[in-house]
C-alpha cells in the first residue's frame, strides 16, 4: 500500500450497511494492518477498509456508481486517497 501523498484526499467512512450482499472484485493483500476491498452490489460500487489490530474495524465509503468507484480505487492505490 503506497504512503498517502502530500495533498492526498481524505475520504468519509462510514459504518458498514452490513444488509448488503456484495462481490468484491479487487483487493490489497490481507498480510498488512490495512486492507481496502472494492466491492460491487445492485450496479453501484463502494470501498470496504479493514484495520487489523488488537480489534478489527471495518468501514465503508458511501455507494456511487461503478465507473466513479473504480476512479477512487485507482486514487486509493497510488496514495492519493485515504
């Protein structure tokens, strides 16, 4: 996972809606503390962040349209958004 770059947009979490079935299609490796998921449902997308630690804490951005979620997980990767 790259190191948030200066400037780099700091997204809203949410509370997982947790009544929603989703396909993840994309992922970072489980071997780090932080793990982000990019996850489909109903033809809208969102980003699912895991924390590993001595608790776990999932949370979720809010739901919008496939093409612009896969824009944010692309910014997510190189460290422009967290």
């Amino acid at each position: 996972m790259p190191v948030p770059q200066s400037g780099y947009h700091r997204l809203a979490w949410l509370d997982p809606r947790g009544d929603v079935r989703c396909r993840v299609v994309a992922w970072t490796c489980d071997c780090k503390a932080l793990i982000y998921e990019l996850c489909e449902s109903g033809g809208l997308g969102f980003i699912r962040r895991t924390v590993q630690g001595d608790a776990v804490t999932v949370t979720e951005t809010q739901r919008m349209p496939i093409r612009q979620v896969r824009e944010l997980w692309a910014t997510i990767l190189v460290g422009m958004a967290r």
